[in-house]
C-alpha cells in the first residue's frame, strides 16, 4: 500500500512525557513516528531501556515533578510536558511544576478518577493546563455510541458530533453485495460517502466503480442523526440496546454506567470484589450490582446473559476480556464490546472476530496528537479532530480552514490532491455535506479527510 507522510514543513517539537506504561509508550510511538523530539522520564530504568531500545528517544530515570529531573529533561527548551504516569495527583504536579518553571510550556495530564471527572475544566482553567485526558471516560463514550448503534463495529465522532464515520462489516448475502458504489444511492436515500474499505487484510480508499462484497469491513462517513438509516437501509436492526451487562467494576464500568443510566438503559454490573460492589451501589443507585466472578459461566447464565441485548468486557485484564468476549459471541444477536489495555497483537485480535473493541490508549494518544498536531501549524488551517483506523494504516483527520488556505475557493475538481485520500464530508455552520467535484472548501469550514497519508497537520498538506 503506497504512504508517504506529509510534507516535512512543520514544526518539530521537543516534547517530554513523563511516565512509560501503556498510554506513555503509545504516545512515544506515535509522536517519534511523526517526527518529534522524545525525552520520556520514568523511575524504572528497565521500561526506558526497553523503549530506548526500539524508537530513538532520551530516557531520564526520576520522579517527573522533580526540578532537577524535569531539567535534565530539558525542560528549558521544551515545547511540551505530557505526563501520563498512573498517579493522577503525580500528574498534576508534573504539570503544574513544569508551568511555575516555564510558564509558556505547554502542559497535558491524564486524570482517571471519577472524583475529579466533575472539576477537570476548573482544574485546566486553575493550573493553566493546555488539555486534561480521561481515558477511561472518553472510552466509555465511545461505548455509549456503539450500543446506539449496535451494528457497528466502529463509531467516531467529528465535527463536534454533527458527522461521524461509521464502520461495519458486510453480512453474506445483504443487498450491499455485488453492488458498486455507484449503485448506492438509491439504497442510502441520504447523505454519504464510502471512505475505505479493508478486504482480505488490504486498505482500500475507494472510487465509484469499486464493488462491495460480503465480509469487508467498510467505512462510511454519515451525518450524526443518519447513523442508525445505514443499517435500516440495508436491512439490520439499527435500534439502540436497552440492557448491558458489564464484566468488571473499575472506573470505565463506572463512567459506561453513568451515560447508560441517562439514556434509561437497564445495567448490570457483574464484579468479584466485595467492597467495590458495595461503593458503585452507593455511586449508581439505577444499576444492578452484583458480586460475583463474570468468568464463571454458570453465573453469566444465572444472571441472564441470554436474554441481555448487550454484553461489555472491562476487567482489568486482556485476556480475561477476550475469553469473556468469546464465549458471549456464542449468544446469537448479543452485541459484545471488549476493552484491550495491554495487549499489542492486532493481528491476532483481528482475527478472532470479538465484535467491536475499544483501546483507551488509543483513544488517548489520538487526542493528544491531534492537540500537537493543530499547535504546529497554529496560524494555518490546522488539526481539530483526529483517529487511526484499520491499526493505524488510515488517518481520518478534521482540518478548520482559514480564509488564506491554498484549497479555498477552488472546486474540488481541480484541486491536484494526493492519490488515496478523499474528502469525506464538509462542516459548513454546522451543516453537513459531502461535497462534489463542482463543490469549493470555504473559509470557517470544517473539512474531513480520510486518507492512508500520515502525519497531516494543514489542510493544504492534501495537495500534491
């Protein structure tokens, strides 16, 4: 598959993250990939050989909110502190040191615990952080989207949620099948754009002769309040679940629980410890909580698995989740949603048809480079909004146009793009649109690319 990445005409950040565990090295991949600076602070010497071992990066063994450690970072040249450590707290302060020492740094903290999940905007506002990151909560909101729309495997939001790109696999025998898509319209009487399609483990960014077939895993860019007439069109139930039972009680159990609750689901909550099930009873009165192991069958069957319409892994450990998901997978029509933290084997996990998966690491590391990615190109038509999808072989990537943009004003036709990128939809005053050859980006626009090219940060990086 041809990638090359963008043009090599933006700024290159001297960047230091603080903690190395799954989200840290997530973050190092993704941002030495791209072309930045690396200074990862940790105290294990092991974890910082490891990774200095296979990407080119600086290690500093100490306690990130240490002054000393925190200069012999570099902190002094440094465009940006990212501590993702798995002390919330020790965030904080990573932070809030690194800004009483430099104070045009800029700052980026994950915070988990749900005690905060209500303060986070004061606690940006009150330490002059850039960004506050819950992957857990945000994982849990793409959860929530996936149960309203069961049929996908994929959902992702743009465009502050007036579109999204929806994936979904192709059924044997569904009326997508055979079809170009060209033949399409006539099916999806609505707006809509086919972005990429992956068949036989090969990406394809589609024109209109490309003909659909059962089993690809497609891509389709649609308004938000047209997610659930994708699958009414094409004869599945669209209609959201209303029962969940969740294996494990952490705090993504807990935030899932939350918007689940407000959407009138009923919920159930199987988790082994005691004293856990006794404080989300207190913290979700509107659940049903019960204690026991979610990895004993006879207990799944006890509690109903059978007759619930949704069934989520969220144990603390992969493997768990995997087996869980598998034997769930068993119940014909149960949508089941599995959360990996740990594991690196996309392959493997591909390959055993779990249904939709969720990486909160992921999730992380995608906002934050987005962040990076718009703070490069600041004056120009930067980064809103960016996902990897299909392991990160595709870029979708929302891009704010300004009035001096080298696209503004050309029809689409004309404009001599890269090849394997398109234009996948328009935000215009918060009016979506898929826009065609005669159709012209305009100033204010919110425009979303999906492509196989990586590491754009301007909308003028699409052109040849």
């Amino acid at each position: 598959m041809h990638k090359q990445t963008a043009k090599n005409r933006n700024r290159v950040f001297s960047i230091i993250i603080v903690g190395c565990g799954k989200v840290g090295q997530t973050l190092i991949e993704q941002l030495a990939r791209e072309g930045h600076n690396i200074t990862v602070i940790d105290t294990s010497e092991r974890l910082l050989r490891d990774v200095a071992d296979v990407i080119d990066v600086m290690g500093v063994c100490g306690n990130g909110a240490s002054l000393r450690v925190l200069e012999d970072a570099g902190l002094k040249n440094a465009d940006l502190v990212i501590a993702v450590t798995g002390s919330d707290e020790l965030n904080l302060l990573c932070c809030t040191v690194a800004k009483k020492l430099r104070s045009n740094i800029s700052a980026i903290a994950r915070v988990r615990n749900p005690d905060y999940s209500q303060e986070l905007a004061y606690l940006r506002e009150q330490l002059g952080l850039s960004m506050i990151v819950n992957p857990d909560l945000e994982a849990a909101r793409e959860i929530a989207r996936l149960l309203a729309s069961p049929q996908a495997l994929e959902i992702s939001a743009f465009a502050k949620g007036h579109a999204e790109l929806v994936r979904f696999r192709i059924p044997e025998d569904n009326l997508l099948c055979g079809k170009s898509l060209m033949q399409l319209t006539p099916i999806f009487k609505f707006g809509f754009l086919v972005c990429a399609v992956e068949r036989d483990g090969e990406i394809v960014i589609p024109d209109g002769s490309f003909t659909l077939q059962a089993g690809d895993d497609i891509t389709i860019t649609v308004a938000s309040s047209d997610v659930h007439r994708i699958f009414d069109a094409i004869g599945l139930r669209s209609r959201a679940v209303h029962s969940c039972m969740i294996i494990g009680g952490g705090r993504s159990s807990f935030y899932l629980a939350q918007q689940l609750l407000h959407q009138k689901m009923d919920v159930k909550i199987i988790e082994k410890n005691r004293q856990r099930c006794e404080e989300l009873t207190t913290l979700l009165p509107g659940a049903l909580i019960v204690c026991g192991d979610g990895s004993d069958e006879a207990m799944l069957r006890e509690e109903g698995i059978t007759s619930a319409e949704a069934f989520v892994a969220l144990t603390g450990i992969d493997e768990e989740n995997i087996l869980l998901t598998l034997h769930a997978k068993q119940i014909k029509g149960l949508k089941t949603i599995t959360k990996i933290s740990r594991i690196t084997f996309s392959d493997v996990i591909d390959g055993l048809d779990l249904g939709s998966v969720v990486y909160p690491k992921h999730i992380t590391a995608e906002m934050i480079g987005a962040y990076i990615r718009g703070r490069q190109n600041a004056s120009g038509s930067g980064v809103e909004t960016l996902y990897h999808m299909f392991d990160g072989r595709v870029e979708a990537v929302s891009f704010h146009v300004e009035k001096d943009s080298p696209v503004v004003g050309i029809p689409l036709m004309q404009l001599e793009k890269k090849n394997n990128l398109l234009i996948a939809c328009i935000n215009r005053a918060g009016r979506i649109f898929f826009p065609r050859g005669m159709d012209a980006i305009q100033p204010g626009d919110s425009v979303i690319i999906v492509t196989t090219h990586t590491g754009l940060t301007d909308i003028g990086d699409i052109l040849m």
